[in-house]
C-alpha cells in the first residue's frame, strides 16, 4: 500500500479533498476508513466538483428570470450517481489516481455507489433520462418527485418464482443529496369546506403532514448547466406527536399519527400495471403535487409579483396521470388562497399544465372513487366538479343534443359508483397533450382519447421518446463511445446524436468492424462473468447474445420469446440445426407483486433456463440467463453486450418502448412487431436492418374484435404443439403451468399462439443473418450511424418547439 506520506509529498488537488472529507464529514483518516468512508468521501468531492457549475447556474437563472419546465413525475429511476458525476464533472481520471495513489480499489469504493430506484419501469427511466437531456441542453428546469425510503423491490427467485425483498437504497446516506428543511411544506388532508362567497370556499383539513424536500444535482453534460431534482419526503407535523399519551405510556398511541404521516413517503408502488385503488397512492400523488406547487411558486416569486406572468415564466409537465390532481390544487391555491376569479384562475392553470399519456391500456388508466376523493381532498372534488361543470357546457354547446359524447367526455365516471378520469382531467386543464411514440399519439387521437382530439385537435402532439447517449453509451459502454470518438474525433457527438450519422461509411471498413466486434465481444465477457456470479450460468461470449429486458407483462409478450426457446430446444434435441447459432438467451425484468400471470410467465422461463441449461445436449447451442433484479445498473451492463433487441410486444400496446431504443444504440439488431417506439427505429435503421415480424396494429384489431380461437394454432403448427405440451405435461411442467396454458389456448388475449408461427420464422432469419458476421456488423454499425434521433436530446427539442417555449440560459463554461 502507497504511504500516505508519499501522498502527501504530491497531492493531487483531488487526493487533497479526499482526505479533507474523510477527514471533516466522516471524521477518520485513510489508515482507519472504512470502504464506506472512502465512499462517502469520495462521492462528496466529486460533487464539490459540481457545485461550483450549480451556483453558477442559479445565479444566471436568477438574472434571466426565464421560462421554466417543471417536470412532475411520481418516479424516477436516475441510476448510480457516481460513475455518471466522475465523467460529467471530468474527475474520473483524477480521482482514480487519487484512490490508487491511497492504495484504494477504485472498483471496490464504486460499488458501493447504490442506485436510488425510485420507479418501476420504463416511464421512470424516462424522466431521467429528459431530466439529463433539459441540462445538457441548458434548458432551465426542476424535476420533481418523491423521496421513497424504499425505492422499487429487490428481485430474488426462489425455486424460480420471483420473491421480493425491500429496498432500503439511503440506508448508508446518500452523499448525493442536500436536504434542505427550511423549504419544508404544509400540506392537509381530509376535513371539511365551507362556502366563503361565489365559487370560493376554506378547506379546513383534519390531518397535516410536512413536505421535506432534498436536492440531488442533475448535471449537463459539456456545458456549465446543473439543475436539480426536488424529491419530497413526509414528516409529521410536531403537534402530531402526543406527548401527553406518551407521558402516560401509551407509546403506541403517542406515536401513531407520526408514522402514519411517514408512510406517504414510505414506499414506491411497485406496479405498473393495474390501479391499486388504495388511499395511500392518492395521499402520496396529491402529497407530491402539493409540495411541488408551492415551491414552483415560491420560485416564481422569487423574481416576479402578481399572477399575471405566472403562465409566462412556468409550465409544468405532468408525466402521466400520477400528478394530475396537480390541475385542482392549482385551481383551490388561485381561487380559495389568492382570491382570484374562478374564469381568471382557470384560464393561468389552463396555460400553465401539458399532460404526457404512456399508455393505451384502459386498465391502466386511472380513475379515483369519488367517494375517497370527497373524504381525503373534500375542496378537489369541489372543484373537480365544477370544471367539469363548466367542460360539459362546452360540449353541449358544440355538439347538442349528443347526449352520448357528453358521457365519453366527461370527467366523472357514471354508471355504479362514481369515478374521476384522472386522464381527462388532465386534457380538460391542459394546453397540450403527447403520445410518446408516434403510433402511439395517433391510436390515442383514434381511440382512448378520440372525443377529445375531436373536440380540440390543435392540442394533442407527439413527442418520441428519446434516451440519454451519456448514461447509455459513455457511462454503460465505454469500448464502443471510445470506438466511436476515435472514428467522429472526439466526444462532441455525444451531444449531437445525429452526427453517428458519420460512422455510415465506418460499416464499409473491415478494420472497424473488427474493432466493432472486438468491442462487443469484451462486452459479453463482462456480461458473461456477471451471469455466472449472479444466476450460475456460464455464457459463450461469442454466441448470439439475444436479450429481452422489460417489465413482466402479458401483452409485452415474454411467453412467446420462451415458446421460441422451448422450439429451439427441441430442434436441438432432434438434431435439427434449423434456426440453430449458438445463443445466450437473456431476460431480465420484474413483475408486480400481485401480477400473478406475469409471475407465471416469469416462473416458466426460470424453469426452461434450467432445464436447457442442465442438458448437455443444448449447452453447446443455447443459454438461457434470467439475471436477477433488473434495474438501471444491470441495464448498463446487458445493453452493450446486446446483439438481438427483443421487442415482440402485441403491436398497439406498447406506447413506445424505451429498451428498444437503447439496444439500437448499442449496435443491437432488432426483432420486433410494428409497435411503440419500433416503428421509428424500422423507418430509420432501414428494413433490411431490422427483423420484422407479426400482425401491426390494425390486424391485431381486427383478429381481436372478431372470433378468435387460438387452439386451432396449437393443432395445425405441430412445433406450437410440442412447445405448449412440453409446458404442461413436459420437462417444463412448474406451478401455474396449467393455467398459463389454458388461458393461452382459451382467450390468449394478447394473440401470442396468433403470432408464433411468424416469430419462430423470423427468428430462422435472424440466426440465418447471425452466420455471416461481416454483414451481420456492418448491419449493426448501421443500426448505430442510423439511430441518432432517439437521443433525449432530441425528445427535449421537441418539446421546447412543439409545447413548452422555453429557450435555454446557457451560464457560461468552467
Ligand atoms: C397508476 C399506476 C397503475 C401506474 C404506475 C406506473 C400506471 C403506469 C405506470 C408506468 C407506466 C410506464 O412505465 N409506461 C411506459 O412508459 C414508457 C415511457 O414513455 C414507454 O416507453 C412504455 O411503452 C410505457 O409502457
């Protein structure tokens, strides 16, 4: 181990600040700290590194006075801090000096960096990865959220069923956030209102809660800009500790309405997939809504009085329904607070809020009970209904006598027990609403949201969605951003993705698409030695590496891509070598706790995976890796191993797909449906570049809408047969199989027996394209060259242009 007196005889700037905060923040010295101390110290001078481009940020905000996007979103998944900091700040070198200079093992302090994951899935990736375009591209903007003690579940499988264990992320404190108590929010809860005059009323809530918010910096990436995410978390009020019960001790009692204000924050909602219909979700999304709305209004007067440029200096971007009780808060704090008139305070909030939808499922649309709304929010409902009032007038004077489209307009839900149309709240009270993909914005115009786009077709938009090149070529895949600067000379590319364009030409080079290979090839190495540690299975690091990962969802269709291993095997088996390369089948992804048809897909392929991999027959051939736990660190680490893209959702489903994105960008080929997000990635990457497969949108519509009998499938492909009988009776037999099977051959809902035949075909391509490994990289570095559009950067372009008007504040360079 180097001395620490030779440390000090040449200090480096960055050894200097290492020791000054192991020293002073955790009050030890090299020769006694813990690998945690070093951690903590270290994330704590790489943010010093940063916070000189913060204050510089907010001081040329302050001056500018300028437009800003609010970005309310109930999750975020921002991923590991450190390694994204190191590159953004330009102290990865240095500080790696620094450590080994120490005797510290850079990659044992860097692993302790944990990744606060705080989403579920693909919308939470998203608002990370706008979050970090909005800065790199001086876009002044807030991102706010929730700071959930415990953020998305940890996956383990036992006896391949997935169990789910907590997910303490801040147990060790998270170096990365400023909690700042003083910007604390009152928030209410329940009670009642009283009239005060027209359309005023005082809401006299029965519980209040305190909003405690804590920033993390969002850094730009080349340029000065860092902004910040705002994540509440819910403290109790201190007069909701009863001292008196407590003086008597009744300790329980003295406690109890502390924890319970705790638990707004408590947990994230580890679904994505179904409302859960449960008080406390509502508690949290208005909880998030109310603390962001003040200090959206705390900022603005900041610089500015009166309401009148409130609509000029914010626009406030609702990522899905979560925030949309956001419209009515808005509307009680202008109209109750502010005393404003109900025309006035409606027209500023009907400026102010664009509304992003993901989704085309109903059942993940979402609707409150008004019965829970009148007792939780009394004054929301109030409102509600008024503007809902107000709408309905709207709409008969536009179409009278159409009693019909006043019901499919309307907010509330009639027919049973009322409900709130947390979606048409939020296009009533916004000025804009976006699909995220482009098929996705027009089946919203044609179906869920038809009414609407009949009724003000100027307000609805797409906005693609876009991925961050930063976290997912310069964090996640070093080899191939180094590969590609040396080719473009230099990193500016990775702020001006349509300049991979350039590398069109690099696929005609037989020297880089060697490199390419080489590059990819030491990826699945990595890959591989990550699988065996983690799910026990050894993977050939020159086999196709053919990867889904996602959420578990029926309609994303992991069934299918087991039903092709399961054909494969077989082949395999009977010595048929159609369709056969050697393979490593990779899933990753988590299901919601209670999605039980998920979980039994989920269970399946664990079952397949080993039972392939225990046969000596098919090892030389085929894998099947289901990695554990799949979040935001695992992705950096299959992405850019990734040589197939799986995105073989029931085309009209998938609103766009993030995944798909990120694959293309890694030089992974797609084979995919005409869904989401794919359909772009086809008409850019060209045709011969991407294996297409399936029914598009409008087939699937149709097979559905009539008769459907997916048994005839199973009896007249005989591999189907043999795939499905293998599931129920077979070597693949497991809990649930029998269900999963009957359902599959009685409704098969998302027309998986209909499609199967087409994949396994398509799949023969793949392997037939996978042989000749000059074509198959030229087709990769295509992939690539071609797929600059799906850079967040773009996506936050978009916006600007198309909804938000606002323009950056660059704050000038270091
Ligand atoms: C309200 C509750 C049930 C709920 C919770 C989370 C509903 C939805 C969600 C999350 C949805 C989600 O992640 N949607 C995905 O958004 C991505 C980003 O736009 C899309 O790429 C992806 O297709 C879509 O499924």
């Amino acid at each position: 181990m180097t001395q620490v007196s030779h440390v000090r005889a040449t200090p480096t700037e960055i050894e200097f600040e290492l020791l000054g905060n192991l020293a002073r923040a955790r009050g030890t010295t090299v020769e006694s700290a813990s690998a945690q101390d070093l951690y903590q110290a270290l994330a704590l001078t790489v943010r010093d590194h940063l916070i000189d481009r913060y204050i510089r940020t907010t001081k040329a905000h302050y001056e500018a006075n300028p437009r800003f996007v609010y970005y309310l979103s109930a999750e975020y998944m921002l991923g590991r801090q450190l390694g994204q900091n190191l590159l953004y700040s330009g102290t990865a070198d240095v500080a790696r000096s620094a450590l080994e200079a120490l005797g510290v093992d850079p990659a044992e302090v860097a692993a302790l960096d944990v990744e606060p994951g705080l989403g579920n899935g693909g919308l939470g990736r998203l608002a990370a990865c706008l979050l970090d375009a909005l800065a790199t591209s001086d876009i002044p903007a807030v991102g706010y959220g929730i700071r959930y003690d415990f953020g998305i579940f940890k996956q383990e499988f036992r006896g391949g069923a997935q169990a789910e264990r907590p997910d303490d992320w801040a147990y060790y404190g998270n170096p990365w956030e400023f909690r700042a108590p003083d910007d604390q929010q009152h928030i209410g809860f329940y009670g009642s209102t009283e009239p005060a005059g027209g359309n005023r009323a005082v809401w006299t809530p029965g519980e209040t809660v305190l909003g405690e918010p804590s920033h993390m910096l969002v850094p730009g990436y080349g340029t000065g800009t860092v902004n910040i995410i705002r994540l509440w978390r819910a403290r109790s009020a201190p007069e909701s500790f009863d001292l008196s019960q407590f003086g008597a001790g009744r300790y329980g009692e003295a406690v109890e309405a502390m924890v319970r204000s705790g638990t707004i924050s408590a947990v994230l909602y580890p679904d994505d997939s179904t409302e859960l219909g449960r008080e406390l979700r509502l508690k949290q999304q208005y909880f998030l809504v109310a603390c962001s709305l003040r200090d959206i209004i705390r900022r603005y007067r900041l610089r500015n009085d009166g309401w009148d440029a409130f609509a000029d200096k914010v626009v406030i971007q609702l990522n899905d329904t979560h925030p949309v009780i956001a419209i009515p808060e808005l509307m009680r704090i202008l109209v109750d607070e502010e005393g404003l008139a109900w025309e006035q305070a409606w027209s500023i909030t009907r400026r102010v809020f664009a509304y992003t939808c993901h989704t085309l499922l109903p059942e993940a649309l979402e609707t409150w009970p008004v019965g829970l709304l009148r007792r939780l929010l009394p004054r929301h409902l109030e409102i509600i209904y008024l503007i809902n009032h107000v709408f309905l007038q709207e709409v008969a004077a536009l179409y009278p006598g159409d009693a019909d489209r006043l019901r499919r307009l309307s907010i509330i839900e009639e027919g049973g027990e009322q409900r709130v149309r947390m979606a048409h709240l939020a296009v009533v009270g916004s000025f804009a609403v976006n699909g995220v993909a482009a098929l996705h914005s027009r089946l919203l115009t044609e179906t869920t949201l038809r009414a609407f786009a009949e009724m003000m077709p100027r307000q609805f938009h797409n906005v693609t969605n876009g991925i961050s090149p930063r976290r997912f070529l310069l964090v996640a895949n070093p080899g191939l951003t180094r590969l590609i600067s040396a080719r473009l000379g230099g990193t500016d590319w990775l702020r001006d993705l349509d300049r991979l364009a350039e590398l069109e030409a690099a696929a005609g080079d037989p020297d880089f698409r060697a490199r390419w290979r080489a590059v990819k090839r030491r990826n699945r190495q990595d890959l591989a030695a990550h699988a065996l540690s983690e799910a026990g299975v050894s993977l050939d690091p020159d086999a196709l590496c053919d990867v889904m990962i996602k959420r578990f969802h029926e309609y994303k269709r992991q069934l299918l891509r087991v039903l092709h291993v399961i054909v494969l095997y077989h082949r395999i088996k009977r010595g048929d070598l159609t369709g056969v390369v050697r393979r490593s089948v990779v899933f990753g992804g988590k299901a919601a706790p209670g999605y039980h048809a998920a979980k039994r897909v989920m269970l399946l392929a664990n079952t397949v995976a080993e039972v392939v991999n225990a046969d000596p027959d098919v090892a030389p051939y085929l894998k099947v890796a289901f990695l554990p736990d799949y979040n935001v660190t695992r992705a950096e680490l299959i992405i850019p191993a990734a040589d197939l893209s799986e995105q073989i959702s029931l085309a009209g489903k998938e609103a766009s797909g993030t995944s798909n994105m990120k694959l293309a960008l890694n030089g992974a080929l797609t084979i995919g449906t005409l869904d989401g997000a794919n359909v772009e990635i086809r008409d850019r990457v060209g045709a011969d570049n991407f294996f297409l497969f399936g029914m598009d949108a409008t087939e699937a519509a149709a097979l559905r809408a009539g008769p459907y009998n997916p048994r005839t499938y199973y009896e007249l492909d005989e591999e189907l047969r043999a795939a499905i009988d293998a599931v129920v009776g077979g070597p693949f037999a497991c809990e649930g199989a029998d269900l999963l099977v009957g359902e599959l051959l009685t409704r098969d809902e998302y027309l998986t027996l209909a499609d199967f035949r087409a994949y396994v075909d398509c799949q023969d391509r793949v392997a037939e394209a996978w042989r000749d490994q000059e074509e198959w990289t030229r087709r990769s570095i295509r992939n690539v060259a071609r797929s600059g559009f799906f850079s967040s950067d773009r996506t936050v372009q978009d916006y600007c242009r198309d909804i938000w008007r606002v323009e950056p504040v660059p704050p000038g360079r270091d």
